[in-house]
C-alpha cells in the first residue's frame, strides 16, 4: 500500500476512533491522533458529526421531533460511531437507526420510537424505489374469466406492510400533517393501539396509511407471492378474528379493490407464476388474453 493510500486510511479510522479512545497499532493514526494535527481532526470529525445530523433528520425527521433537537444530535453521533456508512451517498444511510434505538436504554420510556424508525426508513427507501409500470386497466378482466387461485394482483415497487404495537402511523402522520390531533395520537398510545401501516408510491409521491387486519392480510399475502384466493383467504381470517373483539363491518373485496386501484396501490391482475415473493412486475405473459404464463 503506497503512503498516500495508508495516510487516507489512517484518516478514515481517526474519524471513527471515538475521543480517548485506544488507537489501534498503526503509526500513521497515532500521527494523526497527536499534536499537530489534532485541530484539524477535530474540524472533520466536527463536520462528520452536522454531516451524520443532517442525513439522519432527512431519513427520520418525525424521530428527530420526538428525541428534541440537542438530544438527536448527540445521538446521531453515536449511531455515526457506531454504524458508519458503507457507501457515498449518505441518502443510503440510516438503515441500522431502529435497532440502535430499540437497544438504547436511555430511550425506553418511548417504547414506539424504533417503530417509527422503520416506518419512517420504509418511507424513505420507497421514495428512491424503482419507477412502477403503467397502470393496465384491461388486465382486470382475468378476475372475471379465471379461478383466484391462478392469479395474483400487481403492487408498485417498494410497497412494505409494517405491523406495529403502537399507532405508528398516527405518530408519523401528526408530525407530518397534523393530523389527527396530538389528543387524539395520545390516547392512542395510552390503549396501545396497534397499526399496521402500508406505504407504497403512487406516482413519484409516497403514501401510508393504516390498515384494517382484513386488508392487512391481504397485503401481505400478495406481498408474499401468494394467489389471489389465498389472500381472501387471509383476509377472512384476520376479519374472522377482529370481529371477535369488536363490532367491524364485513370486509368487502370489491370496494377495497376499486379504492385500492384508484390510489395506484394495485396496478393490475395478473397470473401467479411463482411462490417466491412477487417482484411487483407484469410479464409480458401475463397481459389479459395471454394463458400461456
């Protein structure tokens, strides 16, 4: 390794050698951890740290209310420390945050923070996913003409169902857009009231929402790969169980569907030509009139 390429390593494991800390045995970072070059290391560990706050709060800008500023800011670095970035674009960092939370015990006395770090890292990735393929309305007509245990229905890319313990998307929504009231959010919180949240992109806008068990199961057995009919299936079930506890209206797949269509959640029927979990694509087998995938 040349010198300059062993100076730039050195650098790089003094950002992330924490204050008296013990220097690993390399004679270029011992260099650079002493005097003269401590100021300078101080600026880009300095600069590493607004860097680390400032990508952190772009990801996660509903946890970054909830900790409080000076608090979020020390955090973020500790987790730059602790979870270094392993690429350039530090849009890609973040990912390890909801873990970090959960096993930090400083933080549990809010016990749905690392849940709303998921949720909030879904809606984050699901704004960089690939872009959907168009809409195909006459692809609809397979779910007059075949079985349900034949076909499937088609999801944009990135779409993520998150099953919660707390009103995660309560908590993100009335940081977000105020609504519903921070009252309302509270007593929630209080119940433990669980969510399951749904993000997927409709166009080049994410959206979330929260969802019933019926369309929870559903989701997530198409998200699984899974037929058609096993997704009513799941949907039943999970409808089955809900209104053992409360009073629910049936679930009804039609109006589900048409909402579901209309807000670009589902993009088309297609033929289930896989158990493994759908790539959210329509081949070119699958287009209506075409049995042969």
């Amino acid at each position: 390794m040349s010198a300059l390429a062993q100076q730039q390593q050195a650098l790089l494991q003094a950002l992330w050698t924490r204050p008296g800390q013990a220097p690993p045995d390399s004679p270029a970072l011992v260099a650079l951890l002493a005097a003269p070059w401590q100021r300078g290391l101080a600026a880009y560990r300095t600069n590493a740290g607004a860097l680390a706050e400032r990508a952190l709060q772009a990801a996660y800008p509903v946890v970054a209310e909830l900790i409080g500023g000076d608090s979020f800011a020390l955090m973020a670095r500790q987790f730059w420390l602790r979870h270094p970035p392993e690429r350039g674009d530090l849009a890609c960092w973040g990912e390890a945050l909801p873990g970090f939370l959960a096993r930090d015990p400083q933080l549990a006395n809010v016990p749905y923070l690392a849940d709303v770090a998921r949720l909030e890292w879904a809606l984050h990735c699901n704004a960089g996913a690939p872009d959907a393929a168009p809409l195909e309305p006459a692809s609809f007509a397979l779910l007059g003409q075949q079985a349900p245990d034949v076909l499937t229905l088609r999801l944009p890319p990135g779409t993520v169902l998150q099953r919660s313990r707390w009103p995660v998307v309560s908590l993100v929504n009335v940081h977000l857009l105020g609504d519903p009231g921070f009252d309302t959010v509270a007593a929630r919180v209080q119940a433990r009231q669980g969510e399951a949240a749904l993000v997927w992109r409709q166009g080049l806008r994410p959206c979330l929402m929260a969802c019933t068990p019926a369309e929870a199961a559903l989701v997530e057995a198409l998200l699984a790969g899974q037929s058609l009919l096993a997704a009513l299936d799941a949907a039943l079930a999970a409808q089955a169980v809900d209104a053992a506890r409360a009073q629910q209206a049936a679930f009804d797949f039609s109006a589900w569907l048409n909402a579901a269509v209309t807000q670009g959640l589902v993009l088309g029927a297609c033929w289930r030509v896989t158990a493994q979990p759908q790539e959210n694509a329509l081949p070119p087998s699958a287009r209506p009139g075409d049995p042969s995938g």
